[in-house]
C-alpha cells in the first residue's frame, strides 16, 4: 500500500467563491483549522500562512500556489513545528474548488510522505504521520463543509 497520498473530496452546498474565501482568509482558517484567532496569511506564492494547530504547535507554511478561486497549495512541516516548511521537511497540500450543481467540489490532497528528506521525529509521528494526516483530513474537510455552508 502507498502511504504517500491522501486525498478526500466533499460537495459544498456553497458558491465556489464562499469555499474560497473559507479557506483563503484569515478568519476563517483561523476558526477551521486554528484556534479561533485569525491565521496570519500572506496569500501569495512564497508567502507564509501560520497555522495554529493548538497543542500539536504554530506551523509556518509555505504558500506554494495561488489560483482564485480553483486552486490553493501550500507545503506543511507538520513534524516541525515552528520550523518554515520547505521540501526536504514537508508534505505539500492541495485544495482544488470546483463548481458543480448547486454548489462546490473541495478536494484536498496531501502528499509526500514517502519522499520527506528529513525524516519525522519518533515523537512527532503519531500526530504528525501518514496515519494521522490521513484520518485527520476526514475531519477536517466536513469542518470545512459545515462552516462554509452556515
């Protein structure tokens, strides 16, 4: 079995434009995926996005990619807290906004587990791991569901 993508798609009973902005802007990231506070986020390639994930740590990603309002990527050093996600430290995640009758298709994927130049701290790898990641996108992508369709 590959354990090196994740993918998990759900349809938005939103406008592809809501979606967007759900998980583009500071306040909404900052509820979804944060602790409530604005996420700071400089929504352009090379930009920066922290991520505060709580007890887990402040993730700074590395914005990859900005394509309003289809396509949004960044890279997450989710075994690296605090440190600035890169490619030889993190997995890269792709969110892709569809139109689709009455509403949206969110897909999200995540790869590069396999292929991480530095490898996970042991302590790091129940919260941070395949394992993890993959049975934490299940969750978070009907978060992300609910709170764009309120």
């Amino acid at each position: 079995m590959e354990r090196d993508r994740i993918e998990r798609d759900t349809f938005v009973k939103a406008s592809v434009e809501r979606v967007w902005a759900v998980i583009t802007e500071p306040a909404h990231v900052g509820v979804w995926f944060g602790q409530g506070e604005p996420a700071e986020i400089e929504l352009w390639p090379g930009g920066i996005m922290r991520l505060d994930h709580g007890q887990y740590g402040v993730f700074p990603t590395l914005i990859v990619a900005v394509e309003p309002p289809r396509y949004l990527a960044y890279r997450w050093a989710s075994g690296f807290p605090g440190e600035v996600a890169d490619e030889g430290n993190s997995t890269l995640v792709e969110f892709f906004v569809e139109p689709e009758a009455d509403g949206t298709r969110l897909r999200v994927v995540e790869t590069g587990f396999a292929s991480m130049k530095v490898p996970l701290p042991p302590e790091r790898e129940e919260t941070a791991g395949y394992d993890s990641h993959n049975e934490g996108w299940r969750g978070i992508v009907e978060i992300v569901r609910e709170y764009a369709e309120k």
